[in-house]
C-alpha cells in the first residue's frame, strides 16, 4: 500500500466487480504478486481486494488542522458514528498507519469519509498531511472500527469533547441531527481558542436552527482572537454541566486529551453515577512504562525476519521498530488490532493491565505487549 497522486480528481472510483472466485485464482496464479500491486500500476483506485481512498476535497479550516474529504473504492463497508477508520500513508518512503474518527455522519457504502486531522507539533502523519494532501491524493483505508457509538436507544445524550477529539461527537450529533431526533442534545466542546475550532461556524449554525441543541462552546487560551461573545474561558469543571435535562439518565459520550477525560470521569462518578459514560481515548493515557521491579533482560527474536534484540523492556512494537523493521500497526494502544503477531514462545507483559502470558503460538498485540526474559515472535 502507498501514498499515490491521482492526474483523476472527482468522487467517481474505477472498480472491478468479477467474482471473487476469478480474483483468488488470478492472485494464486500471480503469486508472491497480489493482483492489486499490478492494478495499482494502471490506476490505484481500480483494486481488486484492497480499500483505499481518494482525496476529493482538501480545506484547512484552522491554523493546526486539514480536513479531508475521501472517495473509498467499492469495498468500503461504510461507517457508524464515533467509529475509526485507519488511514495508511507512505511518509518519507515509509508506509505509516493512524486511526482517525469520521466526523460525518454515519453513512452507508456509497458514503464519502470525512477526517479532520490535527498537527501535532512533533507527529508525524498529522504534520504531513496538514502540509501535503491534495485532491488526487490515494490513501490506504481500513474498514470503520470502533464501539465508542450511540447506543439504539440513546438517552438525553451529551457529547464532552477536547481539541482533536470534536471527530466522533460531531458524527454523532451529526446523525442525529440527520435522524430527526428532537430530543435535548447538549454539546460541549473545548477549544484553545475560537480560531482553533474547525466546526466553530457549523456548531453555532446548528445551534441557531435546532433549539434542542445545548450547545456550550469553551476555550482553554482565551477568546481574545475573536472578539467574542459566545463560549467560556476555561478548563473542564462540573459547573460546566449545569441544567442538563435527564442528566442522570444520560449517555455520556466523552473524547479529548486525557486530563480532560480523566476529569469528566471524576465528575460522573460523584455527581450522576447512574450516567452511562462511554469515552474514546485517541492516545495511551498512560505510557507504557517498563516495571521498576522487574529486572529487564532476555533476547527478543523476531522469528520471521531472522533479526533479533536484547530486551530493553518496552513494548514489542518499539523494539521492533528500532531493530529496523516495520510491523503492521495503526493505534498503538490496544484498540485497533493492526499489529497483532504469533508470539512463539516465551512471557509478555501486557503493559496496560500488568498481566503476564505464558502461552506459546497465541497471537498477541505487539503494541502493549512486552517481553519478560526470551521471547520469539512472529515478525
Ligand atoms: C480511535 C482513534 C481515533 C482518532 N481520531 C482522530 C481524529 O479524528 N483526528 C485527529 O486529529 N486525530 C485522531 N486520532 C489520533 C491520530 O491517530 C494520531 O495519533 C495523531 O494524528 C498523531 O499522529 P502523528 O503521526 O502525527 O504523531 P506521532 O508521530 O505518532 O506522535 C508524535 C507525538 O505526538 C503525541 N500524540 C500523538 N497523538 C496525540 C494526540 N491525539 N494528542 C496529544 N498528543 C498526541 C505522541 O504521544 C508523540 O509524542 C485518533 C486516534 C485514535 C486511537
Ligand atoms: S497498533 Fe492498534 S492494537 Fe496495536
């Protein structure tokens, strides 16, 4: 999979449809060359199995953001609200993977997917496609993921979100809206500042137009880029929250950097216990940090590269990577499952929960999994 420029801009995808039992037989016939690595020659959004996108809309709303707005060949399943999709580009020759949430609403196979992706100062993926995609671009597409989504019964939801964490919400309360559902909704969202929030117009539009809407609009470093008169300078505090219809029987939907989750938690437990909370975290609120306890030792062999590591403690994922090779991975933080391998033998430590694992020929996540003492593993 790669990154590639289309000369072919617009939302019509190229695909083939003959049966799959034609394509199993032509890329047994093709072996070790799968058939969309020749189709990818001709056009990369003519693909006989694998999902990928095309870039048909680029806006930069912000200073720190790009949105964009992605044509997925035939394979694409669709989305439900506040799922992930992962997204593949090749950065500096290196094919890189990240989890992104669609902010559209929920939408069926013929669906477009939109991103809006915040650059980070020292991230990666997040820095180049805020700097480089354009329409045409060809991206790597996994199908949606994910259960941080509305329940089929949802009640007096409220959506809290933080920074780049607005994705999920915002497809959530789009479909809603999209439903018809004309019940209290309450949206509350922080911001830096008001020149920092991509959907800053449509949120206050929305709120214009659907008096259901409780819209309460928060920013973190001041309003002063704005002149403004909407929304509230600060962090995440209960008082926040205030008058909420059927607070203790909400859906709780939270997203955003960890302290403002964290917060958010602490608040249910003591004020609505009886609030369902459901949260999506988009990095490991914790690091995975080696065990101070433990002496660190062994020899990590990756058993089908014939390459292998002193063990140094951190996760599987990080040593292979500094070994130089370049396992599959998307969230790196347990959720996304791209990164699951063959562990022939030896003990793990899953670094989330702290348990260990014994078992031989089981599949393990590389990406929260370290080794305690010998390991061999399948990359
Ligand atoms: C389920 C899920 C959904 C996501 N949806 C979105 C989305 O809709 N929009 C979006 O912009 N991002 C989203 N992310 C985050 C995204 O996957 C990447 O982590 C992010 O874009 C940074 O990638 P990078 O390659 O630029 O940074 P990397 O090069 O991987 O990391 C560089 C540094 O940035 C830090 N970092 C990475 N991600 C974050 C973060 N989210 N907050 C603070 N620091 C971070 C890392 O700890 C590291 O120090 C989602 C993540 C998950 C798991
Ligand atoms: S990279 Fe997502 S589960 Fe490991």
């Amino acid at each position: 999979m790669f990154t590639h420029r289309s000369e072919t801009n617009g939302a019509c995808t190229m695909s083939i449809r003959l049966p799959e039992v034609f394509s199993s037989i032509i890329e047994a016939t093709m072996s070790p060359h799968p058939v969309d690595r020749y189709l990818e020659l001709v056009d990369p959004m003519l693909t006989w199995r694998d999902l990928r996108a095309r870039v048909i809309r680029v806006e930069r709303p912000t200073d720190r953001t790009v949105r964009l707005t992605l044509a997925p060949t035939r394979q694409w399943q669709g989305h439900e609200a506040g799922q992930f999709i992962q997204l593949s580009v090749v950065v500096e020759g290196v094919r890189q993977t990240r989890c992104f949430s669609p902010a559209n609403a929920a939408a069926g196979p013929e669906g477009t997917v939109e991103l809006t992706i915040t650059a980070h100062d020292d991230g990666l993926v997040s820095r180049y496609l805020r700097k480089t995609a354009a329409v045409g671009d060809v991206y790597g597409l996994s199908q949606a993921a994910g259960d941080f989504v509305l329940p089929a019964e949802v009640r007096a939801p409220v959506f809290i979100s933080g920074g780049s964490g607005i994705t999920p919400a915002l497809s959530m309360l789009r479909t809603l809206v999209a439903n018809g559902y004309d019940e209290p909704v309450t949206f509350v969202h922080y911001a830096r500042k008001p020149s920092d929030l991509a959907y800053r117009a449509e949120l206050t539009a929305l709120a214009a137009v659907h008096p259901h809407l409780d819209l309460r609009l928060h920013y973190t470093r001041g309003t002063e880029d704005a002149g403004m008169d909407e929304g509230v300078i600060g962090h995440f505090t209960g008082a926040h929250l205030e008058g909420i219809a059927d607070h203790d029987d909400a859906d709780v939907f939270v997203c955003g950097p960890a302290t403002l989750m964290d917060a958010v938690f602490d608040h249910y437990e003591t004020a609505h216990p009886h609030a369902r909370v459901h949260s999506e975290a988009f990095t490991l609120a914790v690091p995975a940090a080696i065990d101070p306890h433990e002496p660190v030792h062994g020899e990590l062999s990756f058993t089908a590269s014939g390459t292998s590591a002193t063990n140094d403690g951190r996760t599987i994922l990080d040593q292979a990577e500094s070994a130089g090779l370049s396992p599959e991975s998307g969230c790196r933080m347990g959720i996304c499952f791209s990164c699951t391998a063959i562990k022939k033998s030896g003990c793990t430590r899953n670094v989330l929960t702290g348990e260990t694992d014994t078992e031989s020929d089981t599949q393990i996540q590389l990406c929260i999994n370290a080794p305690v003492g010998d390991v061999e593993i399948e990359v």
